[in-house]
C-alpha cells in the first residue's frame, strides 16, 4: 500500500512518523508523498487539518488516519501505543473506510471571477472592528439580514470546533449537512436574526451577500484571509465530494464526544 505520514513539528510526532515509515517499509509499504492510497497524519486534530487540505486535489482518492501525540482529537483519534495494529491493517490492506461531509463555499468577486474551497471543519465570515452587515439567502430566497461579529458555517465533523464555542450542535458526520451559528448578532427592536444555530440539509444551499462595504476576514479550517470589498457573495454547500477516513477498530462518535469534553473514564 502506498503511504504518506505528516507529522506536527514537535520531537515526539516527529520521532514516531519516523518509526512509523520505517516499519511500514519493513512490511512492504511503500512511502508515497505524491500519490498515496493512506495518509497518517501525527499530531492533533489541527495537523489533520494540514493533511486534508494537503492532499486536497485528491480527497477522494485517499484515507486519512490521525495518531494523536496530544489529548484525544476528533480525526486523531489513535494511541501511539496502538501503532503496532496499525501497521498490522496497513500491511494487510484491511482499511475499512468512514466518509464525512465536507463544506464547498462558492466565492463570487464584483469582476466577475470566482474561487472555489473546500473546508474539513468550517468556514468563518468576520468583520474586523465594524459591524459586519449581510444579506442570507438560502436555496435562492431572502431570509434575514445579519448584523454582527460574524457567521461560522460548519461541517458535522466541524461541529466539535469551532462552532461548539459558539453555541452550536454536535452533529453526527453521518448526516449530509451544514450548520450555521452567529457570532454576537445585534437583536434588538430594529435589527433581527434568527438567533439559533440552523442545520441545512444537502441540496439546501445559503448565500452570504455583504451589505456594507468593508473588508472583513474569510476563514476555512486554519487558513485566514482578508476579503476585500470586491466579494460579492459566498455560497455554502454541502460538498458532493467527501473525505474518508479510515476505521479500523469500532470507536464512536459519540464515544470521542464524551472522551473529549466530559469525562476519560464511565464512573
Ligand atoms: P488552533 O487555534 O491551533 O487550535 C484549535 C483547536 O481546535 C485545537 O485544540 C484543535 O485540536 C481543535 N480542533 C480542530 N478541529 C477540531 C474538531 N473537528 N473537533 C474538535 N476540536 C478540533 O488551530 P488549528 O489547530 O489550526 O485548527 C483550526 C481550527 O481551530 C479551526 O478549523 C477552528 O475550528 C478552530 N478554532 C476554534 C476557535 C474557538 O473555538 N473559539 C477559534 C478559532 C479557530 P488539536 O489540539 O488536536 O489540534
């Protein structure tokens, strides 16, 4: 099987994609960087996050593993101690596949341009010191005019980042949608939103359009950059592309929730 590892900087994730390479070679693994079948990623959830968006072109094409080298994560969610079974399913190309849903955000520019990106986790949409003022539209059709810090629309598997510290769902990533929550909306007699976060299903798309021209901050997973006033609108969806990651062992989602943010052991 051909294979990638990616590493966070520190020693210790460096030191075991070391070990990793080496007895996936001796179990006649191939080291691919170009064009591999499995990417290990050795970090956290955010080197998960490099991985993805490393290998981007060829999401469907590959399976993501992550090995944590910190606490527990949501896409890193395998022990070092646990390497040796790894390697094991690798060497016998037993690699039993979950798929996730992925955010696709359509950005349209006043000349007329476009880009398109895709998000593992989420995509934020903030104003730097003023009020950020826009229009939402979903499946085509006006629906509130947002004033505030911001919007963050959301994968199931984004849903434990980002959009948890803003007040939203857990989602399953067995469910095709996105999630919209606010950022400190301005409620009040005159201006109005709808408040909670909202859950659109695949073939619902929501439309951002910014009234007020100022330039604010687009972000997708860890990248940031600054949208100049040229953007006319940014389009999310559910991706029809989607990313696999591997299941070796049976650990549920639901199961990293509460490993994650409640408690280590039942007591
Ligand atoms: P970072 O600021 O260094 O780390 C953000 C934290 O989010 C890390 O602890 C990371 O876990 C965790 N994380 C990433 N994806 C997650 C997921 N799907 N579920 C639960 N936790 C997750 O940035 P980064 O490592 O480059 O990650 C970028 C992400 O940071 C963004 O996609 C966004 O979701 C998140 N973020 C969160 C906030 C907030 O909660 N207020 C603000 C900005 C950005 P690891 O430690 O395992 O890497």
């Amino acid at each position: 099987m051909r294979f990638a590892v990616t590493a966070r900087g520190d020693e210790r994730s460096h030191m075991l994609k070391e070990q990793l390479e080496q007895a996936l070679m001796e179990r006649g693994s191939h080291r691919d960087t170009v064009t591999p079948e499995i990417v290990i990623s050795i970090g956290g959830d955010g080197t998960m996050l490099q991985a993805f968006h490393s290998y981007l072109d060829q999401v469907e094409d590959i399976t993501l593993v992550g090995i944590h080298t910190g606490h527990l994560g949501f896409y890193a969610d395998w022990r070092p101690e646990e390497m040796g079974e790894l390697i094991q399913h690798i060497a016998d190309n037993n690699v039993a596949t979950v798929e996730y849903p992925l955010l696709e955000l359509s950005i349209d520019y006043a000349d007329g341009s476009t880009n398109q990106l895709l998000a593992l986790n989420e995509c934020t949409i903030k104003s730097f010191n003023q009020t950020l003022v826009c229009d939402l539209s979903i499946r085509g059709e006006y629906f509130e005019t947002f004033r505030g810090d911001g919007l963050c629309i959301s994968t199931p598997s984004g849903s434990t980042a980002y959009n948890k510290a803003l007040g939203g769902a857990i989602v399953h990533p067995a469910l095709e949608a996105i999630q919209i929550t606010e950022m400190a909306s301005i409620n009040n007699r005159v201006y109005r939103t709808i408040g909670s976060p909202m859950l659109l299903p695949k073939h619902h798309d929501v439309e951002i359009r910014p009234v007020n021209p100022i330039d604010f901050q687009l972000t997708y997973d860890h990248y940031a950059s600054i949208v100049h006033q040229n953007v006319k609108s940014i389009r999310c969806r559910v991706s029809d592309k989607k990313v696999k990651f591997a299941r070796f062992r049976s650990f549920p989602f639901w199961q990293r929730v509460r490993e994650s943010f409640l408690a280590e052991e039942r007591s």
